[in-house]
C-alpha cells in the first residue's frame, strides 16, 4: 500500500498525489519551486496528530519522508515548501473560535485556526470585540493566520505595537511523536510539575530549560537590538525572570513549523484608535533621511513607512490593475484622487522616496495636530509635505505601500520579482553609513529594483526584478546575498525583520549568530523534534546547494 494510500486509512482529511494538485502547492512568493508528493488537507487536530504519529514511525523505520505546513501560501523564504508531504490548513482548519472583548480591564482575546486568512479574523474581531492583532503584515488581504504566527509576523503598526510575539498567549500544537500540547507562560510551580510528566512535552521542558539557563549569556549576547528580528530560534523570549514565567509559546511563534505543528492560537488584541491623519514627506534624494526619521519619531507614529520612485512609477503605470479589484465607486474616487501623481509623473517630478507617517488618537484634532507639529519639525529640510486628514486622502498612499510586491510580481513581464535581499532591519541611527554601502552593493547590477518598507523602525524591503531564467542572474542573487548579509552585520542588524529564514536565509544565519548559537538553534531542533519530522531545512540544517537547486527558472 502506498504511503498516500496509508494516509487515507488514517484521517478524515483528504490526501492528494494527483499531479495537479502537487504542482498546485510546489510555489509560494519566493524564487523556489519545491513539488510534494503528498498534499494533506486535514479536517481538525486528530487529522495532524494521526499523520506526525505515522511519519514519526515510518521515519524511526527507516523511511525518507517528512511534514511541511502551509497556510495560504504567502511565504516569501520557501518555509512552506517541500518534496515530501505538504500539510496544507486552509481547506478544513479555517475556524475561529471564541473572541472575548476587553472586560474589566483584561485585553481582548481571540482564538484561531492556523488556515483563518487575516482579512477574515480581523473582520470578525472588529466586529465582536471593536479590537485587531496590530502585527498584520502588507499581505493582510493573503495570508492566513498560520504563516503570520509560525513567521513572528509584522507590519506598519510594528512601530507602536510590535510583533506577533508579543500577542502570543497560547499556542495548541501537534508534538513531534503525535500527541497534543497546550502552550503558555508557566509560573516556577506549574513548570516543575510540568516537567515531571512521562510525556515527549515534559522532556521538551526539562531539556529547554536546561539549555536556556546554562547558555544565559550567550543567549543574551545574541539578543537582536533592531525592533524587528525573525532569524533563528527566540531562545531568548523563554524565560520571562520579570514575569516570573517560562514560555515555550514564544518559541514556537517564529519557527516556521520546525518544532511543532500549530492547530490552534490564543492571540491577544489591540484597541485601535480610530482617528488618524498621515503627514506625507516626498524626498529628492536620501541625504536628509536620518535626520527626517528622527523628527517625525518624536511625535510617535503609529506607522512610518516608504516606498521608493520605482514603486511610484509601477503603480502609476499598473493602477488599473490596482483599481480593478475593487468595486466601481471606490475605483473611481480612488483613480481620481491619484490625478496629481500621475501629474508629476508626466512632469518629471517623481520623488526618489514617498515617506508615510500616520498618527492615530483619541480624536481627529489630536491626530491632525500630531501630524502638524511633525510637519512643522521638519522646516529647513530639503523636502515637500503634505497632510491627509481621513482615510479617502491616505488610501491612495496605503494601496501602493501595500500593493508594491504584488505590482510586481503580477505585472512585469519578462521579469520576476525576486524576494532574497527583501527583509533586513538596521538601526534608523545607521541610515547614512548603512544606504550609501548597500548602495554601493546592489548599484550596476543586471536587476532593477523597488525599496519600500517600515522606515521608522530600520526594515527595508528591496525586491529586485530578474529574469530567473538568466544563469547568471541566478549566480548574481547567490554573490549579492552574502554581501548584503555582511554588511548587516556590520551594523549590527537583521538578515529578516518579518519573514523569516525559510530556504533562502537559513544558510546564511551564521552572518548573524555566533557558532555557539547555531549549536543551540540545532540542539533546539534535535529536543523537540529527534526523528526530524518537521520542515527540514529550515532554521536548521539548510544550505547553499539547497537554494541553487530549488531556485525557479522559469515563471
């Protein structure tokens, strides 16, 4: 009997080899192409728990076979690829659970399925609780729940709000023998008892805690700086000595389905305010940059971010693509609102960096007058402002901000949008030594490319545009690569602020941790996953051939 045969005996979910539906989930938005040969639709946890059990058993016997999750598909590292059994959750585990609003002072809750999409959980939780998770990333009409919490997600309100780990109160997941778990900060009582257990998660928390606390300090030493880090294994989000807590939820959220296979999350929510203004800066060139962020940073943001003039100019060209997916009102006022951009494009006026910095308060005045006196700090300095006062006047600006990656993956022929320099942060302090290096690295190479990103907390997202059939394009992304890398460093930076290691960057983590720390991460990988059922490849244990088989060469 066949494995996928096996499969089917075993669970209520469905369970595909058929050729087009391989070939269906052999892609995410990265520059790789990885074909499973099994694709798993489970129905609910016992479905998961059935299949790590089985492949658990199959592997100790001797079988090459491994568990790779996936959500909606929006990874741009690779993370949710693989030639082995792709469990996809957004077919069946789509379901929201309990919504709790604010409630004497206690934060508002919600509790997911990893295959809800975003777009969907935030709609029902505005409605239930008038509250969101603020660490949506720019795909948040895409992606699902899953990738958001297995990549530490975050976005344009990670400024004021931070990332997706700082929401996390408790993470159900599939251990990698089949049983079930429930993970949440535990208090010194709760974790020895825990501890105690004859169960794989007991061993995962004894084992855990020993290697966290003889390792402290180099634990600490590795501790990223930048606001936004999803490299590597948070080893150093555990153990809360303030709280007084042990955590191993923090360390899932972030490991890319490595450790445990996510069914269900406890997300904490945010009350937004719900009046906002947004004081748009046009820059001519970056000279000024440093000293803008820093001025507007003083009024406190809730988001600050930018797109370049290639991304101007994209979505000036394509906005009738942009349009098209939106009702017929809302493309018309939209499309007439962008008839002074599309002017000083025609002009010549494009300016080499749009910055967006929008305040929200309590009341419409307080945000005007926040964005006001950031406009009026930035007097002397060699730029042009203007201010939008509600939501029609921003939109035009969040739609290309958001919209910049997809302009360019649907819409340049020939070309492919090429995600693998796409996510490094660095400290704002760094802008005038660190711009004019990277500059200088990616400057006269055969691929153009687009800058748009979270100026106000360092993470720049440069996409550039290549055609992958070109051998030597594919050779100038793997010389590109290491430098770039080299030069966060230099600065004391992120190889990936939001997304994460995947395929693309899980070779290149030593740019970034010590020797000893990558010891750890692989120690990490070996507790709680010793049969290595779980994505392999990723965070641990990936390489260079890996990328240089896998890339695309085609579109």
């Amino acid at each position: 009997m066949s494995i996928a045969d096996q499969l089917r005996s075993l669970i209520e979910g469905d369970v595909c080899d058929d050729t087009e539906t391989r070939h269906q989930y052999s892609r995410d938005t990265s520059i790789f192409k990885r074909i499973p040969a099994i694709v798993v639709f489970p129905k609910h946890e016992k479905d998961v728990a059935a299949v790590v059990k089985f492949v658990r058993e199959e592997r100790e016997a001797g079988a090459d076979i491994t568990i790779t999750a996936r959500s909606a598909g929006t990874d741009m590292t690779g993370g949710d690829l693989t030639t082995s059994i792709s469990m996809v959750f957004t077919k069946y585990m789509n379901h929201l659970g309990d919504i709790v609003p604010a409630l004497e002072g206690r934060e508002p809750l919600a509790t997911t399925e990893p295959g809800v999409y975003y777009r969907d959980f935030e709609k029902a939780t505005l409605a239930r609780a008038g509250a969101l998770l603020p660490s949506y990333p720019a795909s948040r009409e895409l992606c699902a729940m899953g990738g958001i919490v297995n990549n530490n997600s975050g976005g344009e309100l990670t400024l004021r709000y931070g990332k997706t780990e700082n929401y996390i109160r408790a993470i159900d997941v599939v251990l990698s023998d089949g049983s079930t778990a429930t993970l949440r900060p535990l208090n010194a009582t709760e974790l020895e008892k825990k501890k105690r257990e004859p169960t794989l998660e007991a061993a995962i928390y004894r084992q855990m805690e020993q290697l966290i606390r003889e390792n402290k300090d180099e634990i600490e030493k590795a501790r990223p700086t930048v606001t936004k880090n999803s490299a590597g294994y948070a080893l150093w989000n555990v153990i809360d000595d303030a709280k007084g807590t042990f955590d191993l939820a923090r360390l899932v959220c972030g490991a890319q389905g490595t450790l445990a296979l996510m069914t269900r999350a406890t997300l904490a929510l945010v009350t937004p305010k719900e009046h906002k203004a947004m004081l748009i800066i046009f820059l001519s060139d970056f000279g000024s940059l440093p000293e803008i962020v820093s001025r507007v940073l003083a009024f406190s943001p809730e988001s600050f971010e930018s797109y370049d003039d290639k991304t101007f100019s994209l979505a000036i060209r394509f906005m009738p693509q942009m349009l098209k997916q939106m009702g017929i009102m809302q493309a018309a006022q939209l499309g007439i609102s962008f008839i002074p951009e599309i002017w000083m494009t025609l002009t010549g006026g494009i300016p080499k960096l749009v910055l967006m910095a929008e305040f929200a308060e309590d009341t419409q005045a307080a945000a005007e007058a926040k964005a006001q006196e950031a406009e009026a700090a930035l007097q002397g300095l060699p730029v042009r402002t203007k201010i939008a006062h509600n939501q029609a006047q921003t939109a035009k600006y969040w739609k290309v901000r958001r919209e910049s990656f997809a302009l360019l993956r649907k819409n340049v022929k020939g070309l492919y949008a090429a995600p693998f320099i796409d996510d490094f942060s660095v400290h704002p302090k760094d802008y005038p030594s660190f711009l004019p290096e990277l500059d200088a690295i990616v400057r006269g190479r055969s691929f153009i490319y687009t800058i748009a990103g979270h100026i106000g907390d360092g993470n720049f997202h440069i996409i550039p545009l290549t055609n992958m059939a070109d051998p030597k394009a594919r050779a100038e992304i793997m010389e590109v690569m290491p430098q770039v890398f080299a030069l966060v460093q230099k600065y004391g930076g992120s190889i990936t602020g939001e997304h994460n290691d995947g395929i693309i960057r899980t070779p290149y983590l030593s740019y970034q941790f010590s020797p000893k720390m990558l010891e750890l991460f692989a120690k990490t990988k070996e507790i709680w996953d010793p049969a290595g059922v779980f994505n392999p490849g990723k965070k641990v244990g990936g390489t260079i051939a890996d990328i240089e088989r896998d890339m695309i060469t085609s579109l």
